[in-house]
C-alpha cells in the first residue's frame, strides 16, 4: 500500500459506505463528550448507527473523566514523522486509558503486537507534557473497546518503559526499511479489509495459492472392500 500510495502516486481513495458506519458512531461520541445537543442528528442519523452509539454511550466507558476526545498528534521519530488520530484518552483511577472503538472489525487477535496499540501508546507517553500528563509509561493503558450486541467487549493491553523503548526500535527499523526497500513485497496476511487497492496488488491471488498449497489431502473414511 505504500508503495502505490507514495511511490506510483496511485492514491487511490477508499469506498466511504465501508466507514459509514464507524465514521457515523466517532462523530457522535465526540459530540457528546463536548456537550452538544444531539436531538436533531440522532432523528436524522440512520438506525444501525443510533443503536451503536447507545450502546457504548450507556456503558462505564462514557462515564469515565475524558482527557481529551479525537486527539489528533503529529508525533517525530527520529528524522520520520508519524500522524494519527486517537477516539478517546479518559483518566480510569490512577490509570490513563487510551479507548479505540470497534463498531465494524473487530479489535486484533493479539493487541500487544499491533502496530495501532504500539503507536497510540507511544505518542501519548511521548506527548504526556502537551496533554498535561505526569505519569510513567506503567500509568498507561490501551483498551479496544467492541460491541457486540447490546453490550460492549474489550481488550487492554499495559504499558512500560521496555515496551515504549522497543517500540520506538522498532518504528525506526521499519522506517529505514521502508525507505531503502527497492521491491515491496507482499505481506502474507493483509488485516486491511476495505484497501483500495485489494484487488490489483495481488493479495488475494496469494492467499489463495498459499490456500490450495496447505489444503490437506482427504483420507477415505473405508476402505472399498469393506462396502
């Protein structure tokens, strides 16, 4: 995906009906923490994207003291710069949690080794003094908060200072990768569903041959002689 957005300039834009739905459910969680009336846009929103909302909204997570809501950073590493958005950082006792809603995909199977956690924990230790944080990296929490339902299921994962140190080896590793790489390989799993580009870069031809490779041979339950 790097390779076509930012070195053949492909750029090109995703299916927006992919994110309606997540998109729908952002935007009414941060209009809440701020305190607006939301009457008339949840008479004029669709179902799928109400019901949604009321569930995380009437659960604990909405209860929590909120830091700061859709909390843009530029963040640098290195000679990189690195941006992202985060849904939501609430003070949970003497923990900060940084909350990731799920209202689609769900949160990855192993949290800890997912790029999103890495970084969104990393740029909220990095920028504690702009968000007016004085905590250790220990003091800091990651949860995917997910519905399911009418209920909400969640996955933390906690911080420290090895994880915050590796972290940032490892995206300056990658970084140097990225930039020295001639051939940009095909990875052999793709966790980006809605990807512009699915069905030309060759992702899918891959995962099927890898398929038919691993395809086990069927044993016959009998022999013939014994029909």
């Amino acid at each position: 995906k790097y390779e076509l957005d930012y070195v053949k300039k492909l750029l090109w834009p995703s299916n927006p009906k992919n994110f309606r739905l997540g998109k729908g459910v952002h935007q009414l969680l941060d209009y809440a923490s701020r305190k607006f009336g939301l009457n008339a846009i949840l008479e004029a929103a669709d179902d799928d994207i109400v019901a949604v909302w009321r569930v995380i909204h009437q659960s604990r997570w909405c209860e929590l003291p909120i830091i700061a809501s859709e909390w843009g950073f530029s963040l640098e590493v290195g000679r990189f710069w690195i941006y992202g958005r985060i849904d939501r950082i609430v003070q949970e006792e003497e923990c900060i949690n940084i909350l990731d809603w799920k209202t689609g995909m769900g949160a990855p199977k192993v949290p800890q080794d997912d790029w999103q956690t890495r970084v969104y924990l990393y740029a909220v230790y990095e920028a504690r003094k702009d968000l007016k944080l004085d905590i250790q990296p220990e003091q800091l929490r990651f949860t995917y908060v997910q519905v399911k339902g009418h209920q909400t299921v969640e996955k933390a994962v906690n911080y420290s200072m090895a994880m915050h140190l590796e972290t940032r080896q490892l995206l300056e590793e990658t970084f140097t990768r990225i930039l020295m790489a001639d051939v940009y390989e095909l990875p052999k799993y793709c966790p980006d569903q809605f990807c512009p580009y699915r069905k030309i870069c060759g992702i899918t031809e891959l995962l099927d041959a890898l398929a038919d490779e691993q395809e086990p041979e069927l044993e016959p339950a009998f022999a013939l002689e014994d029909v």
